[in-house]
C-alpha cells in the first residue's frame, strides 16, 4: 500500500494580511530600492517555507482572492463593506506575493468572483479521496470544510505554531458535524464578513439550536418549542437568516484546473533562488537557506 500523497493548502491572503500587520505595525515595510513595501510577501514566504519545512507535505497549493468583489457581494450589499480598504502600502504587494510564490516554484489558485475560501473547499471537494490535506489559515469559517482526510492548522504564533483541528476534535468541542457549521454562522451573523445573521442570538445560542434541531429547517420547524423571545428574533429575520447561510457557506463546486501531479514539491534549487535574491527578496532567500539544503 503505497503512503497517500500529503497536500499542503495554503490560504495565501490571511497569510499575507497576518505578515503584513505583524510588521507594519512597528513601521516596518522592508522596500526593495526602488521604495515598494515588501514585508507582508516576505513573511508570506518565510511562513509557508517554514510549514513546509515542519508539515512535509509531498504537495503544495496556496490560494488567493482575486479582487474585492465576489458572488456574495451579488447577494448581500453589505458583505464586507465594513471592511477598511487595505493601507496603501499593502497594495503593490497582492500582485507581488502571487509572483514570489510562482518564482518559488509554488502553484497559484484563484478565481474572480470567489474568495480563496471558496478555491480551499473545492480543492478539498476534489481531492479528499486521494490525498491528506492540511489547510492553513486563520478562518475559523473552514471549520465546515473538516472531514475524515482533511484537517486545519489555524495560525496561532510566529511562523512555527499552529492550533490544528480534525474532524474528531471538531466533532468533540462542538456536538454537531463540521457542514453544520455554516448553519451556526447562518444564526450568530459574522460581524467581521458584515452579515448580521439573527440580530440577538450569540455564538452560544445559535450553536444549541444547531445541536437541537441539525439545521435552519429544523429550527423553522420546531419554533413552538423555544423560547418566546427566540421565537420573535427568529420568525423577524428569517429572510436575514436564509441569506446569511448562503453567504456563511463554503462554495466545493468550482472547477479546478489542475492535476494533483502538478502539485508535487520539487527540491529547491540554488537558480530559483538567485533571482529572488537579485530583486531584493534577502529576507526569503537567507529563511529558505537556514531550512533547506540548496542543490
């Protein structure tokens, strides 16, 4: 029985935004000479070198959004409209990371109109049966992407420190299935992604009904057995509710042109690594070097 392929997925943009604000916030931008901010792509880089180097996938694929507007922004006017828009001096660097990351020699998924969520759920959708999947991020919304073959390491400190969740440990801390997370998200709202959910139900409430009644159906069926105050919020925003489920739901469907092979982690060589080094990517080159052996 041969070892099952192990693919690494990276979420390409929280590791970016995670870089970026980690750094900036002590004003430090690392330009190249030509003034460009590059500290969130270096520590894009460095933080998926250094996963690699601990994780030993045998494939990598990091995901990206592609643009501000998505689908979700169709259905709802204000998804992520509360959002700031990026500081100036992270916008050269999107662009940037996904150029770095194909200089590395590292594959780059992302379609418009899809947010990189949406790339890591059909990429799982695909590839669940013939590979171990490890997903790295920082959205807690992947949860409802855990099953038997998939698990996701949450970016907890530094490069080296992840909160890795299974499908078992999920099932454990939360009493329902992992799909069935999108439901809990569908009632509490998400105040960072704009969707208000059921104004009044919390994290804690929404997460009890789901245990109760499996789904929003469920709930909408069984009203006569909870609380009358509950009962109110939920018959009030019941358009509301069935709106936020749509936008709380990963979408698995989307086509991904790609075989698993083209995947496949090469060793790194010296020349890849040179002309990082000769565009002003030291910081990238000296990480690379103090884990891996350069042919």
């Amino acid at each position: 029985m041969t070892n099952k392929p192990h693919l690494l997925v990276v979420d390409g943009m929280a590791l970016l935004f995670r870089s970026f604000f980690a750094t900036s916030a002590m004003g430090q931008y690392l330009r190249l000479e030509d003034g460009t901010p590059t500290n969130g792509v270096q520590g894009f880089a460095r933080h998926v070198l250094t996963a690699q180097s601990l994780m030993k996938p045998t494939h990598l694929a990091v995901c990206w959004d592609m643009g501000m507007q998505t689908f979700r922004n169709e259905l709802f006017d204000g998804y992520k409209a509360n959002r700031p828009a990026p500081p100036e001096e992270m916008l050269p660097q999107f662009d940037m990371a996904k150029e770095v990351s194909e200089m590395i020699g590292w594959k780059n998924f992302g379609e418009v109109g899809m947010e990189a969520d949406d790339t890591i759920g059909s990429m799982i959708e695909k590839w669940k049966d013939d590979a171990d999947i490890t997903v790295i991020s920082g959205d807690k919304d992947l949860l409802q992407l855990l099953n038997p073959t998939t698990k996701i390491a949450f970016t907890k400190k530094g490069y080296t420190e992840y909160d890795v969740y299974t499908e078992e440990r999920f099932k454990e801390e939360y009493n329902i299935d992992p799909h069935q997370f999108a439901y809990v998200k569908a009632f509490m709202g998400d105040s960072s992604d704009g969707y208000p959910g059921v104004k009044g139900i919390g994290p804690k409430t929404a997460l009890q009904l789901i245990q109760n009644y499996g789904t929003i159906d469920g709930v909408l069926e069984n009203l006569e057995l909870l609380k009358p105050a509950q009962r109110t919020k939920i018959t009030e925003n019941v358009d509301m509710l069935k709106l936020s489920h749509k936008l709380a739901t990963i979408e698995r469907n989307m086509s991904i042109n790609a075989a698993l092979d083209e995947l496949q982690v090469n060793d790194y060589t010296t020349e890849r690594f040179v002309e990082l080094e000769q565009r002003g990517f030291r910081l990238i080159v000296k990480h690379a070097k103090s884990l891996y052996s350069f042919v």
